[in-house]
C-alpha cells in the first residue's frame, strides 16, 4: 500500500466534545484533527442555529487549517406516515442545510433512512424511495451529495437495505454514511456481511463501539462488541474513503473522545504498518 502513514485520517463529530464550537476545536486541534462533522452547535441541532454559531464556525476556519467534511441535519428521521414532517424536511430543512453547507464549503449532508412503524406494510418502502430520490434530486442540483445513516427501527438499519434502497433510488448524489455500531443488534453481522453489501455505496463511515445494542450501551472504541480492527482494515485495504469520524456516543465525551482518538490512531499505525 502507497503512503502507508497517510492511509487513513480521522475525523469527529464536533458536538462529541463540545456544542461549543470554540471548545471543541481547541481538543480536536490538539489532538491533530482538523476534518470536522457538524451536527449540534450552541443553538441548535443545523441548520436550525443562530447566525452567530455559524459565524463562529466561519471565524474558526478562516484561522486555521480545519475543513468541514459532513453537516448533519436529522432529515427524514420520521415515520413515513409523517407526510408532514417529512415534506418539511424536503422544502426547508434540506435547502436551508445546503445553503449552510455552500457556506462552510461542506460537500456531503447526512440524511436518515425513516423510521418504520409496527407492522407497518412493505408496500410503504415506495413512499421512502420517493422522498430520498427527490431529495437527491435536490442535492445534486445544488452540488452535494447525501448519505444516508442506517439506524436501528428503521427501513436503512442494515447494510443490506441501505443498499437497496440507495440503489432503487438511483442517483449518484446518494450514497451511505456507514455506521458498523448502529447496524448491530439487526440479523446482520456489521463486519463483514453488512459491510460488503453496502461498501460500493459508502461516502462516510461513523466510528463508536457497543457492547449492547446500537445506542444502549456505548462505550470507547475496542471495549464493545465491534470488530473495528477487521473494518478499518477492510477501509483501508479497499480505499473506500480517506478519513472515518469519531462519533464517541459516552460520557466523559471529552475523556472518551481522545480515547478513541489515540486507540484509532494506534489501530490504523498497526494496520499500515503491518500490511
């Protein structure tokens, strides 16, 4: 493998630290990180924050060498029958994140993959399929690309339907934002089987670990259940992306953030090293 040292960069969810952008970056930038998700600052959950927050962020980068890899809205975390919620989403909410996005030049928002209700039929997997495919639309229009998160409960919640769905819907602006710890629990083991079915779509991949359930019990990477050696390995080997982010899901955040921080950095040595 070429540049062996450089295979693989990290990144974090800035709200992992702290809401406060300010105090966030001045840990991450200690730590070596300058690759930045933005999901919550002082104000809000994006794009609904105050101007402020959003100048703050633009000071920040302007003085330092930081890029914004991912804004991530919480768009399409609903039931589908929320026709409401979700066409608000699609009207405002998306345009509004991609202004944002153009703003602090992020090239990729993350999108959710809608909630499904008990017993709810097969037949309303087409109402996801439209939604994701005109909000695509939407995006590609503008110039980013989504991603959409597989979460547990949901019609995207292994790497398998993530797949299908992102291939039914068809646009090169839609891909995935893989994350190993929230597929786990589903009948599908993350790594390898969910990875290998998702990996040809992948954008972005979210680091934490578990030892019960994807949100229940989350804890520093390598003490839970994941096999994040064997996944980060596989990344790698297939050059899927060029950085993961850090989203550290347990408190201290702090404390756990640069736990994780030094255990990947240690990991992805090992595997370049090694390889």
């Amino acid at each position: 493998m070429e540049n062996k040292a450089n295979a693989m960069e990290l990144g974090i969810v800035s709200d992992e630290i702290s809401n406060h952008f300010a105090e966030a970056m001045q840990y991450a930038y200690s730590w070596g990180i300058s690759l930045i998700e933005i999901r919550l600052l002082k104000s809000g959950r994006v794009p609904h924050v105050d101007k402020e927050d959003v100048e703050e962020v633009q000071r920040y980068l302007r003085r330092h060498d930081v890029r914004i890899t991912a804004l991530s809205p919480g768009i399409f975390k609903h039931h589908l029958s929320k026709t409401r919620e979700l066409e608000e989403d699609l009207t405002t909410a998306l345009p509004r994140t991609i202004e944002m996005a153009k703003t602090l030049s992020a090239p990729l928002l993350i999108v959710f993959g809608f909630q499904r209700e008990q017993g709810e039929p097969e037949s309303r997997y087409n109402v996801a399929v439209d939604f994701l495919r005109r909000a695509a639309a939407i995006a590609e229009r503008a110039g980013v690309k989504l991603a959409v998160e597989n979460e547990p409960g949901f019609w995207c919640d292994t790497g398998a339907n993530t797949r299908k769905l992102i291939d039914d819907v068809g646009s090169p602006a839609l891909g995935a934002n893989w994350d190993p710890a929230n597929a786990y629990g589903t009948a599908e083991t993350p790594y390898p089987d969910g990875y290998q079915a998702i990996k040809e779509r992948i954008f972005n991949v979210h680091v934490k670990d578990t030892r019960q359930g994807a949100l229940v019990q989350c804890v520093p990477v390598g003490e839970g259940v994941l096999n994040w050696n064997g996944q980060i390995r596989a990344l790698m080997h297939d050059r899927i992306v060029s950085h993961v982010t850090i989203e550290t899901h347990c408190h201290p955040l702090i404390e756990n953030s640069r736990r994780n921080v030094d255990t990947l950095r240690r990991m992805i040595d090992d595997i370049s090293t090694n390889t």
